[in-house]
C-alpha cells in the first residue's frame, strides 16, 4: 500500500522514518532508501540523488498515522517484527508476496510495479504529467509517460453505447417490406 499509494520504489519504503511523514503540510518527504547490499544493509540518497514531496492520500492516511505512533523523527517508519530494518526481500517475504500475486491471477506483479500503479491512480485521476513527473523524482517528462499505464476499461463502456447507438439507428433507417414494395 505504502508504495502503490506514494508511488516509491520499495527501497525507499524500507529508508523512510517517522519524521518524514509531514501531516501539517499533507506530505511524506522521500529523501533516502534502504537495501541490502554487501556486508549489510546500505542507507544512501534515493535514484535521483534529491528528496522528493508526495501528497498523503486519504486511503494512506490513517496507515501513516498508526506507524508514526509513538516514534520519533529519526525512527525507522517501518520494522520488521524483531525491531530490525524491513528491507525488499523480507516484505516480499513477511507478505508471502509471490502467493499473493499467484492468487490475484497477476504472476507478473512486481512489488516495483506498484510504484507505476500509484502513477496510473495518480494521472487517470488527473495530475499533471509535470507535477506526476516531480512525484516520481523523474528529471525527463518521457520517463514518467513510461510509467503510465493507461485503463482502458473504459473503451469498453464506450464500445457498448456506441454499439447501442448504431443498432438504434440501423434498426430505425432499415426499409420495411412495404417500403422496399414501393421502392420496386
């Protein structure tokens, strides 16, 4: 949810600490990520080398709220059930990620493209690409558009009025037979 709904790689989600979570200005501040690497965990700057503001959603919001509980601002936000640093791979393992997504029918989710769904929520509810682009600390334009999947559930609904238009208005413009008798 955490990365989904702020649009962050899963790094990021392990590096952020209570005091990034700024409920006077409705924002959670990405400034490192955390991740395993050679010889233990490596705490450092995120992808873009820059903190970044993203908007605290509604749906986020009382999650936030009972994480930060208690904390101070240089706490880890999220720990794992021991006190320790939850990284990638206990997520994926503590949520038993892979059955998740077997039983979703979405064997090819990846915890990263929750990062490009929160960006999918966030412009098919209108952001603009620039603003969505300073979401995702993205220095190109075009590397946001990437990341957008568009939903296209509603061409389906689109198909079916129009359908529903054109058998109308075949049905009304058809000859009936004694129109086709006069035409003869």
């Amino acid at each position: 949810m955490l990365a989904a709904l702020l649009a962050a790689r899963s790094s990021e989600v392990s590096g952020l600490q209570a005091g990034d979570v700024r409920f006077d200005k409705n924002i959670v501040v990405i400034a490192r990520q955390t991740y395993p690497g050679k010889g233990g965990l490596i705490t450092k700057q995120t992808k873009g080398r820059r903190e970044r503001r993203v908007p605290i959603l509604d749906p986020l919001r009382p999650v936030l709220e009972r994480l930060t509980e208690g904390k101070e601002p240089g706490d880890r936000l999220l720990v794992g059930p021991k006190g320790g640093a939850l990284t990638t791979a206990t997520v994926r393992d503590a949520t038993n990620w892979d059955q998740i997504v077997s039983d979703l029918g979405l064997p090819d989710l990846t915890r990263h493209g929750l990062r490009h769904t929160g960006a999918t929520w966030m412009a098919d509810a209108g952001i603009p690409l620039h603003v969505l682009q300073d979401i995702l600390g993205h220095a190109s334009v075009e590397t946001t558009r990437g990341y957008l999947h568009p939903d296209d559930r509603h061409l389906a609904s689109a198909a079916e009025q129009a359908n529903a238009f054109l058998a109308r208005s075949a049905k009304a413009s058809r000859p009936t037979r004694r129109d086709a008798s006069r035409s003869l």
